[in-house]
C-alpha cells in the first residue's frame, strides 16, 4: 500500500487549508487502489479538522513538542514570525524522525516549505518529496537559493497555474522535467450543488449587491474596492456592496467605511460558512487582490454561474478569466481602472456577460476534485 503524508502547518485559514483536505480527500475518494494518506499534524492546526478526516478515513499523525491551536488564528506580522520560528526549531527533528520510522512513499509540502527542505538538503530519505507552491510565490534571494539547493533532490515541483510553472522554468532553479502544473482542488462538485440549493441571507436577498470574498488583508486590497466603489455609488445610490472574510485589516476598513459615510451601502459580514448562496444572487464577484494564484473565489464563482470583475494581478485571473468575448479585468491596484469597469460591466448586455460566464465555466473543470486526483496520481505513476 502507497503511503501519502501531507507536511502543511498553517496558523490560520488560509485557501490552503480547503486545498490539502480536498488533495487528500480526492486520493481516498477516486483510487481503485488502497492509498495510506496522512496529514501530519505539527501544532494541532488539524484537529478541528478531525471528525471531517475521520469520515473520509484520512490518518492524523500528532507531532510531538509544543500545540498551538488554542491560539488560532495568530495574526500579525510579529505573531505570524514567531510562530513560524517555533514551528521550525520544534518540529525539525520530529519531522526527520516521522519520515525515518514511518518510511511514507511522498511528503507532499505545502505551507512553511524551508523546514522539509533544509531537512532534505541535509540528510537522505527513501520517501520522495514533491514541493507544492501554493499561492504566487515571493523568489526571494533566500528561497532561491534554498531551491536551487534542493533541486537535484526533489522529486517533483508542482504550480498551480501554467503561468508559475513559465516563470518557474525561466529562473532555472529545478529542472525542466520537475516542473509540473497540477490545479488545485477547489470545487467539491456534489458539496457546491448542495450548499447553492440553500437561501440566502435574508438581509441581502433583495438587494442588488456585488461581493467580494477573501481574508481582510493588505494583499486582498479591499480598501482600492471600498474607494472604487464610492464613486460608482455617485451613479446609482440602490447599489450595494458586500465583503465576506475576516482578518487583520478588519478594523482599519471598517473606519475607513464609516470615515466615506459609506456604511449604509457597503457591509462586512465576516466569515459565512456558504458563500454559494450569495454568489448566486449577487450582481457579479469582485478580486480586487494584489496578487494571487489561481484565485479560488473566481473559479467558485464561474461554477455558479457569475461573472468575475478582477484585477489583472500576477498570476491566476488573466489565465483564467480571459476570453475570446472578452473579460472584465482591470489594471492592477489602479482605482480609475476599476471604476470603468465596474461601471462597463453594468451597462453591459446579458449576451456578452453570459458569453464570459460560459468560457470561464468549461474552465472550472480543471479545479474539480476528480481532475486533481486524475493528474495527482498520474504524477506520482499510481495507476
């Protein structure tokens, strides 16, 4: 029996999260063959997880040392930084020890990738690493070096857009071979079908409202939103807008909304669990991000039917929303930029709309949990 364990600690919830879970849950729902997966659970950041993992028989194995999930989520920069250096200085030699006795075939990393890393840099292990990007990687000078280090090592890397793995290839740092793309598992076809059968709120039900859906940080750029938005509400005071997440810059944005006297047209409703709902009912989906890769919310979106108006950012919207009928993306972290297309998307005609929905739909394919499983197990050969 093959043996998968999964190396991803987080401290918050991050895109990622849904993205190992699903990874591991695709391996335990499609394979004919008897595949051993595990999370390793390195700070306790999986145990409310647990009774998910369990019903799709997806192992837990607790590291040893110091638990850190009474805590969740740790933000900050100067949080975020200590809680990586524990994570890294606690569980170096607990990871070397797991992979010495428990042999597993592939360590697949996700998240606080240098610790499996600088492991394989200096020691040798029969279990084959594949390092996973997750998300628009910064090429540090560090990170650099650390990859081209490990280059010869690895066994594969994987990018979750086409567009990584280009400019992945054009540093050199791995070999071509070991460059892969393989899309992240975002939609849980059966799961989306049943959460959008279910109401919506019924605060926002008659409204006409367009959303946006992420973690309130700098990276997600809500602020260029809010203030794009107050000048198309000079236009058409029944507008609304609604930004769903929680975060850092929670505080921050909710002064600034009620600085503009915008509160009565612009709400943050925090974390809701289904977003589908909402999606569906809302004029259109907004990214405003300053980078990401692919974009989760966008493809989420295409599958309910929704058009996506987004920033042009590095690396994942402009790959997938771009069409022969055009798209609705906008210069990145440029407000007048977004403002005309937030005013062109309301003028447009439905045909033109339906026609972008239609192209970003076939795309959504890619994202499924059975397409990731197909192109998962054909790049590790366990067919």
């Amino acid at each position: 029996m093959k043996k998968i364990f999964y190396w991803s600690p987080h401290i918050s919830n991050v895109a990622t999260v849904k993205n190992v879970i699903n990874s591991a849950k695709s391996l335990k729902l499609h394979s004919k063959k008897p595949i051993e997966v595990t999370l390793l659970n390195a700070v306790g950041e999986w145990n409310s997880f647990k009774e998910e993992l369990d019903r799709f028989k997806i192992n837990l194995f607790d590291m040893k040392g110091i638990k850190l999930n009474k805590y969740f989520p740790i933000n900050g920069y100067f949080k975020s930084r200590m809680t990586f250096l524990i994570i890294f200085f606690g569980k170096y030699f607990s990871l070397k020890k797991i992979l010495r006795n428990q042999k597993p075939d592939f360590l697949i990393i996700h998240l606080i990738t240098i610790l499996p890393i600088i492991l394989l840099i200096f020691s040798k292990f029969d279990t084959k690493f594949i390092l996973r990007i997750s998300g628009l990687p910064r090429y540090t000078f560090f990170r650099k070096i650390l990859w081209k280090m490990v280059a010869k090592k690895i066994y594969l890397v994987t990018c979750p857009s086409l567009q990584t793995k280009i400019d992945l290839s054009k540093l050199n740092l791995f070999p071509e071979h070991k460059l892969k793309v393989l899309y992240d598992p975002i939609l849980e076809i059966n799961k989306v079908n049943s959460e959008l059968k279910k109401q919506v709120i019924d605060v926002y039900k008659e409204k006409k409202y367009f959303i946006n859906i992420g973690r309130l940080t700098k990276q997600k750029n809500q602020i260029l939103l809010i203030d794009a938005f107050s000048e198309v509400l000079e236009k058409d005071k029944n507008l609304f807008l609604l930004i769903v997440g929680e975060g850092e810059e929670r505080k921050n944005l909710q002064k600034y909304i009620i600085q503009k006297k915008l509160n009565n047209n612009i709400f943050l409703a925090g974390h809701i669990k289904n977003v589908y709902p909402l999606i569906k009912n809302s004029l259109a989906v907004i990214s405003s991000s300053l980078w990401e890769d692919p974009g989760a919310v966008m493809i989420e979106a295409s599958y309910c039917n929704k058009n996506v108006i987004s920033s042009n950012c590095p690396n994942g919207p402009k790959e997938f929303l771009s069409s022969e009928s055009g798209d609705y993306l906008f210069e990145n972290n440029d407000l007048d930029s977004l403002i005309k297309k937030i005013n062109s998307f309301l003028r447009e005609n439905e045909y033109k709309k339906n026609a972008q929905i239609l192209s970003c739909k076939k795309k959504t394919r890619n994202y499924t949990i059975f397409q990731h499983y197909k192109t998962l197990v054909l790049l590790l050969n366990l067919n």
